[in-house]
C-alpha cells in the first residue's frame, strides 16, 4: 500500500512511497527540507505493549 508523503510544514503532497527507509526531500512550494526515516519493524507497536496477553494454554508449540 502507499503512503503519502507530505510537506511537514505547508502539507503539501510530494510523492507516494512504499517501503522506504529513509527520504529527503525539499518542498518546492515552502523549501522546507523533509527528513522521513521508518520505524523499526522489529520493535511491537506501542498498543501491543501497554496489554499482553497470557499464552494459551493449548498451544503445543510452546512447550518444547
């Protein structure tokens, strides 16, 4: 799926992108130079953090 990528400080739209780690681009409406970086996909969501779950007792996988 793409992304837009917009102008941090006139919002303007400067491209659509997938699967970029890091961008720069500079607005040609504002000059704005734009620093983009992904996050870290090996890093859980910041949602999935706040509530774990306890393992199921059924799954067999985890016990060896």
């Amino acid at each position: 799926m793409l992304q837009e990528i917009r102008c941090g400080n006139c919002r303007r739209k400067l491209a659509a992108a997938s699967g970029i780690t890091e961008l720069q681009i500079k607005c040609p409406r504002c000059r704005t130079l734009n620093h983009l970086k992904a996050e870290s996909l090996l890093l859980p969501p910041t949602s999935a953090t706040s509530h774990q779950e306890p393992p199921c007792p059924h799954n067999r996988s985890s016990h060896g």
